[in-house]
C-alpha cells in the first residue's frame, strides 16, 4: 500500500476531515478501535453531524460485534444497522447458500448506505463494510467517501474466512477492500494481539476518482 508509515497509535482528532480504513483479522479489535475513535470524534463534532451505519452481525465468539458493545452513547447520533445480518461463509452450508445470503445483505445494507447518500454528515463510521461488498456495489461505498468530511470504516483483512466454497466472494470481499483503500488517506491495519502494526498514508482523496 503506501509507503509512508506513521507512528503506530491514532487519536480521533488526528482523523478528523480524512479518509481512514481499519483492517485486521477477525478479533483483533477493528470495532473496538473505531467505537474509541468515534468517542473522541463525538467530543469534537457535533452529534447530529455523525452517522453511524452498522453492518457487524451480532458477536458470536470472536466473529462480528456492533460498535454498540463498546459504545453506550450511540442515541445522541444518527445510528443505523439492518434488522438481520448473516455470515455468508459461516452459515452458508452450500455455494447457492453462501450466494444467498450475501445477496441477502446486499438488499438489507444498501437502503441505509442510500440513506446516508440522500442526507449527508459530516461523519461516517461504516462498520464491517466487506459484508457488503461480497455482493453490493464499491461505488455506492465511494459516494459515501466522497460526501462525508471524515470517513472511517472497519474491514475484514485476513484467512480464517477464506473459503467460500467456491463462490469467489472471499476474492471479490479482498480486491473491492484492496480498492477501496486506495482511496484512503490512511489505512490502519491491526494484527492479532489487538496492536495497531501500521498506519499508512495515502495520498488526499480526489473527488473526480469515484
């Protein structure tokens, strides 16, 4: 990715007006570290000035986990999450099944990333996005980037969920996530011991990319 790193740590006003993408494996705190973000964004920003669009399905060993299990103050913002959220690689038995549920998701995420479109914040925070792009649309990711002063989403970034018994989502869930970094000012990658191991920056996002 980019080739300069910076001190290992980050603080939310340090990310205030960028574009951020936190990957790691599951468990390794990807939601922790944003809902830490998000509590010192919500100190600096106004609180009807943040949306908060909740992809993450319910924690389930050290599988998924919604910002609101690390962040109790979500009523004083806009916070949105799809009444079911499935696990296409864990709950799919067969390649049709896997299929159907992220198709599932896809039809059950997209209305809020619609939402967000039709009435911009200053602040996103997007919670697991790669759930949405086994088969939603990256374009639809990048408005939302393009229309938010700060953007910070989580991703999936690793191997225990490789296989999608041949679907191919695993691979189009690591190339639409490897494009969608491209359009970041930083990319904060968490190994799994829960430790920020880099930070890379990009160049400033341009607008006209989407």
């Amino acid at each position: 990715m980019g080739k300069n790193k910076q001190k290992a740590q980050l603080k939310g006003k340090e990310i205030l007006g960028k574009k951020v993408l936190i990957l790691g494996e599951t468990g390794a705190g990807k939601t922790r570290l944003a809902a830490k973000l998000l509590r010192e964004i919500m100190t600096l920003v106004n609180s009807e000035k943040i949306t908060v669009i909740d992809f993450a399905p319910q924690k389930a060993g050290e599988i998924g986990g919604k910002i609101t299990d690390c962040l109790s103050m979500l009523s004083e913002i806009k916070y949105f999450s799809p009444k079911n959220v499935y696990t296409p690689r864990l709950a799919g038995k067969s390649p049709e099944q896997v299929l159907r549920f992220a198709e599932l998701n896809r039809k059950n995420m997209e209305p809020l990333l619609r939402k967000f479109i039709r009435n911009a914040t200053d602040v996103i925070v997007l919670n697991d996005v790669t759930l949405y792009l086994h088969s939603g649309e990256l374009e639809t990711v990048l408005k939302c980037v393009e229309l938010a002063k700060t953007f910070l989403a989580t991703a999936y970034y690793g191997s225990k969920l490789a296989n999608d018994l041949g679907t191919g989502i695993s691979s189009r869930e690591r190339e639409l996530t490897d494009e969608l970094a491209s359009f970041m000012d930083l990319v904060v990658k968490i190994n799994s011991l829960r430790k920020i191991v880099d930070i890379h920056a990009f160049s400033p996002y341009k607008s006209n990319q989407c």
